[in-house]
C-alpha cells in the first residue's frame, strides 16, 4: 500500500530477489492520478517478466481476497495513526496480516556520511532546513549531492531509475510535475546538484561517486532510504501534538539526533514550549535548535488593498493538513484583500477542495500531468483578482501561464538563537572525524 514512494522502495530493497514472497500488486493512495499503471518489468527484475500492476487502494479487500494474499505491507507516509488501523483493520478483516517494514529492513548503506532532514509533517519547513545545510556544508569546504524522496508519478520507465538535475534545463528537459519542480527547483538554484529516482541503491551509487557528503532531503514525514550518519527532524510548532499523532513521523522524531522546532518566528511560546516538552519526553537525548522561517515577498507592499489570489506550495495543503503557508501571511500583511478561489476552480482543483474541506482561500499548487497544470492555470486565470501571489518554491510563471501580475513568496530557514544547527552540525563533524 502506498503512493509511489516508499512503496516502490520497499519492494526494490526488501521484496524484489526473493523468490519466497510473490508481490501481485501495488496499491496508490494520496496522489491523484496514479493507479491504473503498471511497475514496469525492467524495474520489477525478473522474477516479475510482466511487471507488477498498480490498483487504486480501495480495492485492498477484494486483490486480498482474489490472489489470496497473505501479507498487506503499508508503505507510505503522513497518515494519521489512526488511519494506519483502520488499513490494518481493512486488511485483517480480509484475512492477510499487516506488516509495516522499518528503517533497518529498508535503509541501505552509504561508504560517504548522510545526513538525512526528515519531518515529523509535510510542511514543517524541511526543505528550507536542507538548504541552509547545503550552503553549511559548502562553506565547510564539503562537496555534498542532495539525495530528494522519490516522486515517480508520471513516467516509469527504466529512463527515470537514476535522476540527476544540476541546472534548471535539466529541469525542463525532464518534464516534471510541479511536485517536483518544487522539491528540485531551489537546490539547484542555489548551485546544488540533487538526484532522485526509482532505483535508490542505483541512486546511492550515483551520489556517493560524486560528492563526499550525502544530504537526504526527506519526502512527507517519511525517514531516510539511506542510514543516517546524523538524523535531523523538523518539527512544526504551528501544529503542535502533530509530532506524536502521524506515521512515521513519531518514528522519525524518537530516531532523531538533532530535532528543529520550525517557525519560531510565527508560533506562540506556548506552542513551542509544548513541542520541546513532547521532544524531551519521548526523545530525550536529541539536541533541540529552534529556527525562524523567515518570509521573503519583494514588491509585497504594493499589495495593500488590492485583490489577491494566493497560490501556496500544494503538499504542505493537502498531505499537511494546512489552511494556508506563507503567502496568506506575507498577503495580510500588507493589507491585501484576499479573493476566494473557489467559485472559479477547475478540474483538479476543484476535486482538490471538495477532497480537502478545510481549505479556504488559497489556490493548491498541485500539478501532477500538464493536464494537471492546466487545470491550476485555468483556474488561476478564471478568478477575478489584481494579483496573484505564489508562494510555492518553483517559479510558476515557467511551467503555467498565468494572465495577471505574480508576486513570489520565498522562505527560508535561519537561525532563531543559540545552540544553531551548525553548532549541531560542527559538533557532529568534530565527534567523527
């Protein structure tokens, strides 16, 4: 059971050369759009010629029931906890048991150090936290290569085993969805060289000859595919008791060595002093730094009682749980009227706002397919509005076109007092060499 993730993973590290199990079939949840495909024999290896079909996860009941399935194995991220029982319960009413692998069935080793940025939600502000490691690392004379979650959902093909994106052409030449335009896009703006794929012993060894540290940008709330050398969590104060309520976030934070408490700058006191209590609690031995996410809107003052429409990063919505990002905050600021996009929503959109009730006004960045992409532009294009502002970290204006004035919304992790992540990170170099 998963999303074209861990799933994938799971089966290529766990499942795939051992002929006393027999995987009939991936079933996909959270993403739109995914089912119906095949996991394509050049990948599956030989002991699956034809490949391994991929169903819609409501039909769990009747492929266990038809193939006479022993084992259901959960393999994707960001579900509550409760959720992840009622799978279980699912599967267990149908006669298979439910297993969920770990990180030491499931973690390949690297010859080079990782350091791996995970989260306990979608949202968190980890890939802001992996940023500022790469320009630490860099000005620490270290060569690191950002190692992103997989995010197959269009083309599976052998093509995509090993991803490498250096420049933003490779970018346009890989014919992404926003989802991971928006993973790949600021890294390699920041001279970053990021890799991806399908296959990650594939990608290990790809990472590993070519720079001397690997930065594991984690996907979801998910833990790394590699074993971390320093496992760093991020923590959102904004959903306090989030930390302990989603698999495997909770996972990930009683792993952790390092643990960011995010948006220092935005949560109450209260808020953040109940994640840390949490941290110490059920993780006592991690080192605690707080951060800011400080936003960055050049031209947002020319908002002030002009109509906007708010275009925000689509995951941290819909997996996350959030009614609205950065650019809600950077919009109120400036004293911008906000337009309900609602009305005017198309296709994907729409589905996403009847599939995701607590979402108000703010446009999801979501864009799976370019049929996808066309759905968030037409529907950004219908709403009546002086301005949109896109808090998304890809640059939207390159991939849909949009008929009004953007203004971007950017943020970024820094510093919210001592001890910092670097301190954490100097000290973690001078303990191992």
């Amino acid at each position: 059971m998963g999303a074209a993730g861990r799933d994938f993973h799971n089966f290529n590290v766990f499942f795939k050369q051992k002929p006393g199990f027999e995987v009939v079939a991936f079933t996909a949840a959270q993403i739109p759009g995914i089912a119906g495909r095949t996991y394509p024999p050049e990948l599956a290896g030989p002991l699956y010629p034809q490949g391994i079909p991929i169903h819609a996860e409501d039909e769990l009941p009747a492929l266990i029931r038809e193939h006479g399935v022993h084992r259901v194995v959960f393999a994707y991220s960001d579900v509550a906890h409760e959720d992840v029982m009622h799978a279980a319960s699912k599967a267990l009413a149908a006669g298979a048991d439910f297993w969920i692998l770990g990180p030491e069935s499931t973690m390949l080793h690297a010859r080079v150090p990782v350091i791996s940025v995970c989260a306990v939600r979608t949202g968190a502000g980890k890939s802001p936290v992996t940023r500022y490691l790469l320009k630490a690392l860099a000005q620490r004379n270290k060569k690191p290569v950002i190692v992103r979650h997989p995010m197959p959902y269009g083309d599976l093909s052998a093509s995509r085993k090993v991803q490498r994106f250096a420049h933003i052409r490779d970018l346009d030449k890989a014919g992404l969805s926003i989802e991971e335009r928006e993973e790949f896009e600021p890294i390699v703006a920041l001279g970053g060289t990021v890799m991806a794929g399908i296959d990650y012993e594939a990608v290990l060894a790809a990472a590993q000859k070519e720079g001397d540290t690997i930065l594991w940008d984690g996907g979801n709330n998910d833990f790394s595919f590699f074993h971390p050398s320093l496992e760093i969590v991020v923590a959102d104060p904004l959903r306090a008791g989030d930390e302990t309520r989603f698999h495997p976030g909770e996972a990930g934070l009683r792993r952790a060595h390092v643990v960011v408490v995010s948006k220092a700058n935005t949560a109450s006191a209260e808020s953040m002093a109940a994640v840390e209590k949490t941290v110490r609690r059920v993780n006592p031995s991690a080192k605690i730094v707080r951060m800011n996410l400080a936003i960055r809107a050049p031209g947002v003052k020319k908002l002030k009682d002009k109509r906007a429409l708010v275009v925000e990063d689509g995951p941290t919505l819909t997996h996350g749980g959030m009614a609205y990002g950065a650019g809600t905050i950077a919009a109120r600021a400036a004293g911008a009227v906000i337009v309900d996009p609602r009305p005017y929503a198309l296709g994907l959109i729409k589905h996403a706002f009847s599939a995701c009730p607590h979402l108000g006004d703010v446009v999801p960045a979501i864009g799976y397919s370019p049929a996808q992409v066309e759905d968030l532009a037409a529907s950004i294009r219908r709403t009546p509005c002086d301005v949109v502002v896109v808090a998304t970290p890809v640059d939207l204006e390159r991939i849909a076109k949009i008929d009004k004035p953007v203004i971007r919304v950017t943020y970024e992790a820094v510093d919210a007092g001592r001890p910092t992540l670097a301190d954490a990170l100097d000290a973690f170099f001078k303990e191992h060499g």
